[in-house]
C-alpha cells in the first residue's frame, strides 16, 4: 500500500487474492510485518459480531475466528450465515476470497493487522512499533502523535474496538460464542 490515504471505499467483487508476507502500512510511515500467530501463545476459536464504521456507513456481519499456533482463518458471514469472505494467514501468506461483493474502506489484510494489534502480547507488538497500554492500548506513529486507539470494554479480547484516527474507520468486536 502507498502511504497516501486510502480511498473512502474499495469494493471486492467476487474474487480471492493470494499476497506474500509484506509488512503492511498502518499509518503515513508505521509499518507493522504480521506477525506469526504461534506468538500470540494461545488458542482462539470465537464467533463474533463485527461492526465496520467509515464515513456515515456501517458494514457488520458474523465472523468465525479460529488461531492456532500455525494460522489465523477469519470466515466472514451475513446474518444468513452465507459465507461473505475467508482470510487466512498461515506460513507468511495471506490469502483472501470474498464471494460478494464487500464494502471495506481498507485492504482486508489489515483486519488482520488489526486483530493482531488488539490480541497479541504487548511486549511483541512493542518488537515492531512504539504502543502502549493503560486503559486500553494506544499505536503511536514516528512523530509520537496516536494513530490507532483499542479499548476493552470488558475482558480483553472478549470485546474491543479499535479506531483509526488517520484514516478515519471504527471496529467494534463483540464475541457472540467462545469456544475452548
């Protein structure tokens, strides 16, 4: 991704990509390499609701996260529980397939950026990026000013939401059914 902002939303028609590991730009000049997900030192396997806010338009649907030490796999779904997309990141590859067409105001592979800037251990994200955590963590860029913030409602990973103050989107996650 070039460092200038993204368009206000980019359409993904039925089709599935397939990228090498590249570190992804998160703000103007902060990159963040996705990082392995054995370092997130659990298992995860959730049902959630996704709530994707961007310029007066709200985009939601059903999402079945599943983390092991060799993948991540993110299925989307519609309230109909029709498969919307599928995001995988396993061995350094990022694959994704939407089956519909999906309104993201950001490349999919920065939801899983995001997820791992929200789940992951606080001292590796600190191995790439300045962050810090008080009450919820906060994703500085090189001139020290915040560009992303997540907040914890209430048990840390079980609901969060994530904004992005440069580029303008909010994230609500809302586990729905835990599972292991």
């Amino acid at each position: 991704m070039r460092s200038i902002l993204l368009p206000l939303l980019i359409i993904f028609g039925a089709c599935s990509s397939h990228a090498s590991r590249e570190a992804l730009l998160i703000s103007a000049g902060t990159e963040l390499e996705l990082i392995e997900p054995s370092r997130l030192n659990r298992t995860v396997s959730t049902t959630h609701e996704v709530q994707i806010f961007h310029d007066e338009r709200e985009f939601s649907f059903l999402g079945q996260l599943e983390i092991d030490s060799e993948k991540i796999l993110l299925v989307g779904l519609a309230p109909t529980y029709t498969r919307l997309f599928t995001l995988k990141f396993e061995k350094g590859e990022v694959f994704f397939e939407a089956t519909a067409p999906i309104p993201l105001p950001f490349d999919p592979r920065h939801i899983l950026a995001d997820l791992q800037l929200a789940l992951w251990p606080l001292p590796v994200l600190q191995e790439q990026l300045h962050i810090r955590e008080d009450e919820g963590r906060v994703v500085f860029n090189q001139e020290a000013t915040p560009v992303i913030q997540i907040s914890y409602p209430g048990d840390q990973g079980e609901e969060f939401e994530f904004v992005h103050l440069e580029r303008g989107y909010r994230i609500r996650v809302r586990n729905l059914v835990k599972e292991g």
